[in-house]
C-alpha cells in the first residue's frame, strides 16, 4: 500500500463528518503541490540524481478559502525562481470584495443607476441584507487581519501614493483620498504595508499614517519616495526621521505645464540631461545649469527649479543601481492602476469601509504575487559590502 494512500485513510479515521470534506482537499491540495514542485525540480524531496535543476527553500503560509470553508496551507518555495499552485486562483479575493461592494450598495439603496444595471447583469440581484453583510464581514476578517499584521524586519525604502475616490458620508458624496504605502526590505522583496482613506492631505493625517505604520514595527526607513503631497515631509521626518524624494515624473510633469507648448520639447531634452549624469555631484552642478540657462525666459520654471533640487535629486545619495526604482512614484503604476479599474466599477462606494474591503483586498493579493516574485532589488546592492560583519577565521594550529 502506497504511503499517500495510508495517510488518506488514517485522516479519514480520525477526522468526524464536519471537518472530513476541508481535511481531504488539504490533502489533496498538498499532493498536488508536492507534485509540482518535484515536476519543477526535476527530482522528488531528498532524491539525488543529476537530473535536478532546483531545490527546496521551506514553506509559506496561504489562506485558500473554499467552498468547505478555509484552508490553511503550506505553500513550498523555491531556491531559484518562484511558485504559485495552480489550484489557487489570482485575484479571487478582489473580485469577490468587488462583488460584495456591489452588492452592498444596491441592497442598500445607495448605488447609482450604472450600478444597478451591473447587478442585475451579473445575476446578483437576489441577495438578501443579511447575506451581503455576512460576505462583506467574511471578507473584511481577511483584509484587517492583512492590514494590522506586525511589520518585520529593516525597511530602507518607502513608497507612498494617493489615488481618490468618491463616497457617501451622511447623505453627500465626498472625495476622498486612498493612501497606500509599499516598502522594499533588506531582502530585497517588496510588499504592501498599509493603506488608509481620509478627507485630508495635511500634516495631521500624514502623521497618524505614518504613526500607524511605525506602531506595526516598521523602522530602518532611510528614503520615502512620494509626490509633493502637502505635510508629508515634517510628518516623515518626525515619525520616521527618513528623508523625502519627490517623484520625479510628477515634477516634470509640473514644470512643463509653465512652459507654452511649442516650447516643451527643448525644455524637456534640457531637463533629460540632469538625470543622465553618472554621480550624484554631476546631477546637482547639471541642475543649477539647466535652471540658469531658463531663468531668462521661463522664470517661473527656474524658480521652481531653486526650491526643488535637493527633493527631485535625494535619490542620488543611494546606490547608483536603485536610481530608477528611487527617483519616482513609478512602481506603484501598474497597481493605482488595477485600483482605480475596480473602484470605478463601483464609481461611488456606499460608505468608507467598503473602500477599505476592496482597496485592501487588491493590495492583499498584489502582496501575494510581489510574495512569490523574484526579489525585487538584489541583496548585492540592497545590503552593501561595509555593512555586512567581518568574518573570523579559526586559528591555524601548527
């Protein structure tokens, strides 16, 4: 008899009715794993042959919700590459918050009319309070749990960005601004660290963001890369005593909108040549030229120029390699954009918890995937070689 097959009947031995249908997918789903990853290394766990390509690097731990309730599984990693089980599906989490979001405000009576006809399209129509408010806490556990976790580990860099959404708070719609944080380690991987929503971009609110963060364990922050959100800078050097780079795109951006469109071109080229110098010291002397050379005919861009230098230009202070991934709100792209094509599905949310739900369910999954991707700046560069401990070698005895 198999050894498989001997553990599947004693779990059915031990195991009652209840819990009988969840214990067998767990099994299931192990052997299924196990069986990938020996596919993707060539040989099984503890098997010497030539044939192998790659190794086992321990496990991590999954939630897989299934129709018999959750699963807590073990997913295995890899020495080389990543690993994400088949059986999972991506972005499962975000579409269901979507779906309950939805769902929320039509039984409500709070959605709008684009809403309703998104309802009754997808066949959602039929569920009672009850029944939203019971998916709408099942998933809420999940994101709050994701989003308090204790923060780990040493943090050098620190992304933070806001996006804006509308909601209904007492019987109006309001804007309000979606603050996401992410952060690299000193692993080099990268993960969501927190999010908030507020009315406000001033000083006070900043600080409770990053308060909150630092209350989670978050420390070692050398460089917050943002926009030139207001209170931002005082509340990082007060909470997390880090300095600030201004996102580099959005400065650009800016200055070119002073300057008469059949103009941009050239003011361009001659900002493009700031950030093409090798070392920090060749940026800042590049950068005064740029602002001396258009202070005669654009004033207003030197002048913004002379009061931005050293926030555009901080990310030079750090490893020549991280310069691209430091000098702008860039890698958060691809996930603002993933947000706002599911909150403008909802278009105004019923109330802020919901934008909490689905927000925070998008950035746990975006977590999951960063989890399993390869690092996202090398432990070469990420831990420099004056701070790694000196070696002691044993005495040689003669």
């Amino acid at each position: 008899m198999t050894e498989e097959r001997m553990a599947l009947l004693e779990l059915i031995g031990k195991r009652g009715d209840t819990d009988l249908v969840r214990e067998l997918l767990a099994f299931a789903a192990e052997r299924l794993m196990e069986a990938e990853v020996d596919g993707l290394c060539g040989a099984g766990r503890g098997e010497r042959t030539l044939a192998r390509t790659n190794r086992r690097n321990g496990y991590r731990g999954r939630a897989w919700d299934t129709r018999a309730g959750r699963i807590d599984l073990k997913i295995p990693k890899l020495r080389k590459g990543s690993y994400f089980p088949a059986i999972l599906e991506p972005r499962r989490t975000a579409e269901r918050a979507l779906a309950a979001v939805i769902q929320e405000a039509y039984v409500h009576g709070v959605s709008t009319r684009a809403v309703d006809d998104l309802v009754q399209a997808m066949g959602l129509a039929g569920v009672s309070k009850s029944e939203v408010s019971r998916i709408c806490q099942e998933i809420d556990a999940r994101v709050d749990a994701f989003l308090a976790r204790p923060i780990e580990g040493v943090w050098p860099y620190l992304w933070i960005d806001a996006t804006y959404v509308q909601v209904r708070e007492g019987g109006r719609i309001v804007h309000t601004a979606v603050i996401i944080a992410t952060a690299v380690n000193t692993d080099g991987r990268r993960e969501v660290l927190g999010m908030a929503t507020g009315p406000s971009e001033a000083e006070p609110f900043w600080t409770e963001f990053l308060r909150s963060l630092a209350d989670r364990g978050l420390r070692g922050v050398q460089l917050v890369v943002a926009d030139d959100h207001k209170g931002l800078r005082a509340a990082a050097t007060k909470v997390l005593h880090a300095a600030l780079q201004r996102c580099r795109v959005h400065f650009m951006r800016n200055l070119l909108g002073r300057v008469p469109p059949g103009q941009r071109a050239m003011v361009a080229a001659m900002l493009r040549t700031i950030f093409a110098q090798d070392t920090e010291r060749a940026a800042h002397e590049q950068w005064r030229k740029v602002a001396d050379g258009l202070r005669e005919r654009f004033r207003k861009v030197a002048e913004a120029m002379d009061g931005a230098e050293h926030d555009v230009l901080a990310h030079r202070s750090f490893p020549k390699e991280h310069w691209p991934q430091l000098a702008s709100t860039n890698p958060l792209e691809r996930l603002n954009g993933e947000i706002k094509r599911r909150t403008n599905v909802v278009g105004i949310f019923p109330n802020p918890k919901a934008i909490i739900r689905l927000v925070g369910a998008i950035l746990l999954e975006q977590n999951d995937e960063w989890a399993v991707a390869r690092r996202y700046m090398t432990l070469e560069t990420i831990r420099p070689e004056t701070d790694t401990e000196p070696v002691s070698l044993p005495a040689v005895v003669g």
